[in-house]
C-alpha cells in the first residue's frame, strides 16, 4: 500500500468507490468522471505505478486484468468494448497505479 495513493486508498476501503468487483488480486469500480455509458477501471491490489514497473513476475496478474474486461463487460450489458491502459505521464497517465479502462456503449466526448 503507497499512503499516497488514491486507488491504493479505494482497495484498502479508506475512500469509497462504486465497486463492481473485488477478488484476492484484483478490484473493479466505475470510473468517476466517465467517458463512456459504461467505464470501469481493473484495478491490481497491488501498487505497482505504470505497466512499465511490471516484469514476468507479473504476468499471471496481467493476463487476470485482461481476462475480467470481458467478463465484467458482458454483465454490464456490453456485446463490445475498448480497453485503455496510459502509461507514464507522456502516455496520459494520471494516476500513479497500474489500472485498465474499460468503455463501452458509446463515448460522451468529456
Ligand atoms: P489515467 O489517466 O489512466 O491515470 O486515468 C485515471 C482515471 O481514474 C481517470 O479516468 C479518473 O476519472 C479516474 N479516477 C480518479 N479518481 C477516482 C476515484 N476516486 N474513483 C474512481 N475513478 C477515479
Ligand atoms: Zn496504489
């Protein structure tokens, strides 16, 4: 757990969040401010910052974030989606904790 962050915070209950799905390794929640009908964000427990900090130790904890999108897609009504993961700052990255965006069902441009 980094104190200072925001999504290390939400896995641990210390701010709240819309959550969706919770399992040993991985958390899902909709995003606050969405830009789709649907956007959810797949989220590991763990804190690591970027996919860039990630290395084949990692591997079975990617290929778990992969797998939830469709499965959490699909009970959210979606028969397709875009995932989304920024990385680094230069990559849009806006919080410091390896997440995946999930939309679908049209984007609302904001
Ligand atoms: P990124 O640019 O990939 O780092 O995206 C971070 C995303 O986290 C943005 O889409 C934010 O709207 C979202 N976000 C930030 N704080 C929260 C929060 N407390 N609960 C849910 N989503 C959040
Ligand atoms: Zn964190």
């Amino acid at each position: 757990m980094d104190e200072n962050c925001i999504f290390c915070k939400i896995v641990n209950g210390v701010i709240p969040s819309k959550k969706i799905y919770e399992d040993e390794a991985m958390i899902a929640f909709f995003d606050i401010k969405p830009m789709a009908r649907v956007h959810l964000l797949i989220v590991p427990k763990l804190h690591l910052e970027t996919l860039k900090d990630c290395d084949g130790s990692h591997q079975a904890l990617l290929g778990k974030m992969l797998l939830l999108a469709p499965v959490l897609a699909k009970e959210h009504g979606l028969s397709g989606f875009k995932t989304l993961i920024n990385t680094g700052r230069e990559g849009g990255q806006e919080v410091f904790h390896l997440h995946m965006h999930v939309f679908g069902g049209g984007l609302t441009g904001s």
